[in-house]
C-alpha cells in the first residue's frame, strides 16, 4: 500500500497513515523517524519509521499508541486545502467551479473546513504564486464565457505590456479587447481606420473576431482585436465601452 503525504502551509511534508498526521522529525541511511503532530500540544509521543518520504516507500515500525483520537475532520480539512492547491497549479479554470467540484468528493461533512471565501483566497493564491515561477500555464477550452479564466501572463505581451485592455466580465455577452498602449497611440494618428471581422478564426466559445486597423505612413496596421460572442451585441457593447 503506499505512503500518504499532504503538504504543511510551509510546504514541509507531512505523512498521512491511519487518520494521523506526522512530521519529519530525521533522517538517516536506513530509515526516516516521523513523529506526530500532537507531540508538543498533546506530549504524543508516537513515532513511525519508513524506508523513504516517497510514495513507493513503506512502514517499517512504530511505537505504541496515540494518547487521543484521530481528529478525522482536521485531516480531512487539510486533504481538501492540498486538493485545491494541486488544481490551481494545473487547471485554469473557475475558482469557484474549482471549489465546488473538489467538495463535491469530500465523503462525510466536515465541519473543520474554512469558509467558501478563505477557500477562494488559497485557489487564488496559489495559482498567483504558480504563475510567478513559471512562464507557462495549463489552460483548457473553457465551455461557456463564465467559465473563462485569463491567467495574468495572458495579459501581457513578451515585453510585460498589457495587452489586454478590456474584459466586459459578466454572462454571455462577454467580450475581450487586446491592444498595447502604444497600439492605440498609433491609431489615434491615423486618418482613417478600417473595421473587419471574421468569423473563422476564434475560440469556440466566441463567434467573432473584429479587428480594428490604421492606415499609418501608407502602411495598414492591425491595432485592435476584440473577441466578442455575437456580432449584433459587440456594436451596441462597443459604443458604450
């Protein structure tokens, strides 16, 4: 059977076996002591011994029995955080969809678990922390608008400049506008500007691509691109915008 392991808040591991929690208390060629949490709060003094801290390693001793119970709804709790951790840093998709699909697993009530607004902060957090440390993130085919995520360095242009100037938010009548602060300068010294939109190349959950160009030293420049999810409601959404 393999090993458990969920992740303190410090990110030290932390073993998992029969409703306790254990730290890593040393370390040494034949075996890894792990002692459990309660050793300070409760003087539980049960240790256990594996071969290794991964997942393929095994049991090889333990002491005698805990001085209190396993507090199953705390372990729970912190299986539920770690869940939601790991989701951020690999799907992008809607925090609160996030939050309610992993929930949804949990098998009893568990009435140690922080609220739906703390559980936000740590999707959220951990998904600005991943971002940070890596140039790339995981995004899926959203099914509908609501459920479109945008990481930040999906925001941004190669050279850290915002590029997406404008996220309506809302329903289905959501629509996206890219351009650079630069791009709009230019388009501001263009006598004319010319509209077109397409319908081919887009995400599957928009139906337009309109792109606005500017006719600058006799040269035509793409400056502004905007997804939008119905051709009649981007005129009226973007007179307004």
């Amino acid at each position: 059977m393999p090993l458990k392991f969920i992740t303190s808040q410090r990110g030290a591991l932390m073993l998992l076996y029969n409703g306790y929690l254990y730290t890593n208390k040393s370390v040494n060629k034949s075996n890894i002591t792990w002692r459990c949490v309660e050793y300070r709060k409760r003087l539980c003094s049960v240790v256990i011994y594996t071969t290794s801290d991964k997942r393929t390693g095994e049991i090889i001793g333990d002491s005698p029995v805990h001085n209190h119970a396993a507090d199953v709804a705390h372990v729970e709790a912190r299986k539920v955080k770690e869940k939601l951790k790991k989701k951020a840093s690999k799907v992008c998709e809607n925090n609160g969809v996030m939050i309610s699909k992993v929930l949804s697993k949990v098998p009893s009530p568990v009435v140690q678990l922080p609220t739906i607004k703390s559980l936000t902060r740590i999707v959220q957090r951990q998904k600005t922390d991943w971002a940070k440390k890596t140039d790339k993130a995981v995004v899926v085919n959203p099914k509908t608008l609501q459920d479109l995520v945008i990481p930040n360095m999906y925001r941004m242009t190669n050279d850290e400049e915002l590029f997406l100037l404008y996220d309506s938010e809302g329903g289905v009548d959501r629509f996206l506008v890219y351009a650079t602060a630069k791009n709009l300068e230019l388009l501001a010294e263009c006598e004319l500007w010319y509209c077109d939109g397409t319908f081919n190349l887009v995400p599957l959950i928009f139906k337009q691509l309109y792109i606005i160009h500017g006719l600058y030293h006799d040269k035509l420049l793409p400056l502004v691109y905007i997804l939008a999810p119905n051709k009649s409601q981007l005129y009226v959404s973007l007179s307004s915008f």
